[in-house]
C-alpha cells in the first residue's frame, strides 16, 4: 500500500495521497458527514524554502480541533483537504500533499502532511436526502454566502451560492402534491436570490455574458425582479450594447421612477446614446449628401 | 368506405399508444422501461453453468451477486483472483458496480482491486455503476479514487452514460454536485455529443443540467474561482 494516487488533478493544483494503513471499507465521509481527524507532520514550501498556510485557513490553523463537517469549508485549501478526506475510509491513515501554482504556473505552495481519519458519521446520500433536508441545506449555505459577501470574499461566497442552488435544483422537479403552495414560492424565491447573488459576484469581475445569463435566467421567473434589470442593464454597457442597456433602465424607472441607481444609470448612458445618434445623423447626412 | 374506416381506427389506436407510450416515459416510475439497448456493453454476457467449476467465475458471479462471504472466502485463498476477468475484460470490481453490491465493492478495495480497470470497449467499474443508475455504487467508487474523467472507447465519460439513460437522476446528482462536473458536462464524445446534449435527447432531467451552466459554476474558470493564488499577477 505505498502506491501514491492522485486524489484530483488540475493544472494549477494537484492533490495527491499514499495510504500508509487501511481502514475500514465500508465507512466513507460522504456531504455533511462529520469528520474526526488527527493531523502530523505537516510541512508547507515553495522553491525559496519554507512558507506559511494563510490564517484563513481552519484546518491548518493553530485551534483547529480536529472536527471536519464535509462541504462546510470556505477556504479554498481546507476545501481542498476535504477532497482528500473524501477519497479516505473510516481509520485510514495517510500521506496527502498539495500542490499550488499561479497564473504563471509557478510554484507557490506544496503542503505536505499525515492524516488519521478517525471517526465518521455516517450520512444518507444526497441524492436520498428529502427536499425539506435539501432545502434546509440550500438555506446554510445561503447564508454563508451572504456573509462572505459582507467580507468581501467573492470567490467563497460564489462556490457557497453555487452550492445552494445546486441543493435546490435537486429539489426539482417541484411536486405540487407534496410540496404546498407557500414553499414552492419559497423555493423559486430562494432560487431567483440564488441566481441574483451570483450576477452580483460576476459582475464584480466584469464578466458581463455570465451576468446576462444569470439576470435572464431571474427575469423568466420574475419579470418585473429590480436588482436584475439593474445589474443586466450594467452588463449590456459592459459589453457597449447601449441601447438594450437602455431598455432595462426604462423599465426600472417604470417600476420604480424614484429609484437612484437606475436614475444614475440613465444620466451615464444619455450622453452615449445621444452621441451615437448624433454620429448616426452624420453618417446618414454625408450619405446624401 | 369499408376500408378507410378500418384506416381511421387504426389510426386512432395508434394515436392512443403513443400517447400512452408518452405519458410512460414521463413517469419516473416507468420511464425505466425504455433504456435504449443499443449500447449496452454489459449485454450478451456469457451464461456460465456451474459458476464453482472455475474460480474466475466463481468470484465473478459472486461479485455480482454480491455474496460477500463467498467472495471474502475466495479471497482469502487466491488474493490474487482480485485481479481476474473475463473474456470481455469485466473484473470482480465491474461486476460488483454493476450489480451495486455496496459491501462487495469494499471487500474488494480492502483486497487491493484496480478502480480504474478499463473493459474491452474501456468501460470502468464507474462506466458499469453509472449505465445502471446504481448510485450508492457510483458514490461508493467516486470515494475510492474512481477517475470521474475517465473515457470508453467511444469517449464516453460515465457523465454521459447517467445522462443518456432515462431513469438516472440519483446518479447525475451525485456526479453534478462535485466541482468538476462543469468541464466533463461539456466534454464530447466521438459522436459529438456532450452529456448535456445526450440529456435533452434521453432522459427526462435534462433540467438538473442547469447546475452545471458556465455562469453559475465558475468566475472566469474553476482554477480562477478555486485557487486564490490564480488571482496574483
């Protein structure tokens, strides 16, 4: 058994473990299990010598107690390590090493360590979980995201949203005669925020086609949803198309004459359109003339 | 007259029956009856008489079935027949994933059995658990190192067996809740097709790949949203 395998492979990480000793086959921590384990040795370098695990870091930080819940981690190295965790049987031991690089694919970090899995709960499989114990899960994870957000850690608070609205995708399709009225609502209403915090986030690193998908996705269910005009209204100036951008603005004055954001919208995209149309004129003007 | 009216009754049973064949594909609880045969590796598998008289097949069949015991036995003298298989390549481990003999398939990672074993057309324990919509099988191997990645002779990934048949939502939430399955949602065979693609044809869930869409799985790409250390220039 001193076979080293690689746990997950891509080109700017690389996971891998030797187990050292068996355990027992029959036990393995599947989502939401709750993970006891025992961490040694632990080493952590580059090409310069020895570097440090970020304190965002649980798992490898000074008070972690030893408890993992799998699928509850924000940081992406300790939500790395839970991928180990879930290629490891109950008491099986082992030699894991993770490996980091850049943009660049330099080198930033190889973190090197011994773990003992010593107990796991044992859960059902998410895909015999209830939709009530979907959604319950969906809601968690929700609102981990929502506070990740207050802390401006975006990429976490986007793998927590995609979470949730993987959980209540799972929950369809809706059956009306198990599910009543008011929580269908409830559902669709959790899934339009879903759809909306994510736009939020893409939008926070200009990607302008993901926030159009996402905001198309909220307005087929809602028509009239505020924050998705707005932000697919950013998104259409993003991509230079002023006059769908224009649109979106009408239509949220209309809902909402008042409302400052849109009406700042409008000031930024008068100009732009006025000047287009002007050199439109131009053109045509030199045409027949 | 005669005739055409004879025509149209016909065609009015005929009408009924596809309707009727609709409404069965539908339903979850019957759509199962409609799995194409036309792929299935797993088809046209020797029947063997007396399973005892060999021990390739005696530990075959009792992996299939999933007579643990047996197969511990069997085991426990020749620990090497872990790694037997039959004329098509299927191994102890094929066999177990196939039947979705939870407890046999540990047994046989105790004894040291090849995950990632590929079948004559390159199908793993994986491909055999996925095609059948055996999902505690699927989650089971997953766990145990199974390649997710993995490809068939025709390129075939597991995703897109579990997405080409009908009744198989148990196993694409299992395989669409993990972070990779963005990328091999979108991965083609050697016919062309992706699984979300063999989704829309096949099965009745195509909308469970709305979990896999760019937008809501990644900012910019998995690597960029996973690994902080991406976002440094």
């Amino acid at each position: 058994m001193d076979k080293e395998t690689i746990v997950s492979s891509r080109p700017d990480r690389e996971i891998r473990k030797i187990v050292v000793a068996q355990g027992d086959y029959t036990l393995v921590p599947y989502e939401d299990s709750r993970c006891k384990i025992v961490l040694t040795n632990v080493n952590c370098k580059n090409d310069s010598g020895k570097c440090t695990i970020e304190e965002e870091s649980k798992i490898f930080g000074n008070n972690f107690d030893g408890n993992v819940l799998i699928g509850d981690s924000d940081f992406f190295i300790d939500k790395d390590f839970e991928l180990i965790l879930q290629q490891m049987c109950c008491g099986e031991k082992c030699e894991a090493t993770l490996v980091y690089r850049n943009s660049k694919g330099e080198l930033v970090k190889e973190i090197s360590c011994n773990i003992h899995l010593q107990e796991v709960t044992e859960e059902q499989l998410i895909s015999d979980w209830s939709w009530q114990r979907l959604f319950e899960a969906a809601t968690h994870h929700k609102q981990k995201g929502i506070q990740l957000v207050k802390e401006k850690r975006f990429t976490e608070a986007f793998r927590r949203f995609n979470k949730a609205l993987k959980m209540i995708i799972a929950i369809e399709p809706v059956d009306p005669a198990v599910i009543d009225e008011a929580t269908v609502k409830e559902i669709t209403d959790s899934k339009i925020k879903l759809y909306n915090n994510l736009a939020y986030l893409q939008l926070q690193y200009h990607e302008y086609d993901a926030v159009l998908q996402l905001c198309d996705r909220v307005l087929k269910l809602d028509q009239l949803n505020v924050k998705a005009l707005y932000r697919r209204s950013l998104a259409y100036s993003g991509l230079k198309m002023y006059e769908e951008a224009w649109v979106d603005v009408q239509n949220g004055l209309k809902l909402d004459p008042n409302d400052k954001a849109f009406q700042q919208q409008a000031n930024t995209l008068k100009p732009i359109l006025e000047q287009r149309n002007e050199n439109y004129t131009n053109v045509i003007k030199k045409m027949f003339n | 007259m005669t005739d055409s009216d004879e025509d149209n009754l016909n065609f009015d049973d005929l009408q009924n029956i596809t309707k009727q064949i609709e409404r069965y594909k539908n339903d979850p609880d019957t759509s199962g009856m409609f799995v194409s045969g036309w792929d299935d590796a797993d088809q046209d598998v020797t029947v063997v008489d007396d399973p005892k008289a060999n021990p390739i097949d005696y530990i075959l069949w009792a992996a299939e079935n999933g007579n643990v015991q047996i197969l511990n036995e069997i085991l426990s003298k020749r620990p090497d027949l872990v790694h037997a298989c039959d004329s098509d390549g299927y191994t102890p481990l094929h066999r177990a994933a196939y039947g979705n003999h939870i407890l046999a398939i540990a047994s046989l990672l105790k004894a040291g059995a090849n995950i990632n074993l590929k079948t004559e057309l390159g199908w793993t324990p994986l491909h055999s658990a996925c095609n059948w919509n055996n999902y505690e099988a699927v989650a089971r191997l997953l766990a145990a190192g199974a390649d997710s990645y993995a490809v068939s002779d025709g390129e075939q990934t597991p995703l897109h067996l579990a997405a080409a048949v009908s009744h198989s939502k148990s196993t694409l939430l299992i395989l669409l809740l993990r972070e990779d399955s963005t990328e091999i949602a979108n991965k083609c065979n050697n016919s062309g097709e992706t699984p979300i693609q063999l989704a829309r044809g096949h099965g009745i869930y195509a909308p469970i790949f709305e979990m896999v869409l760019p937008a809501v799985s990644y900012i910019r790409s998995i690597a960029f949203t996973c690994n902080s250390y991406m976002k440094e220039v």
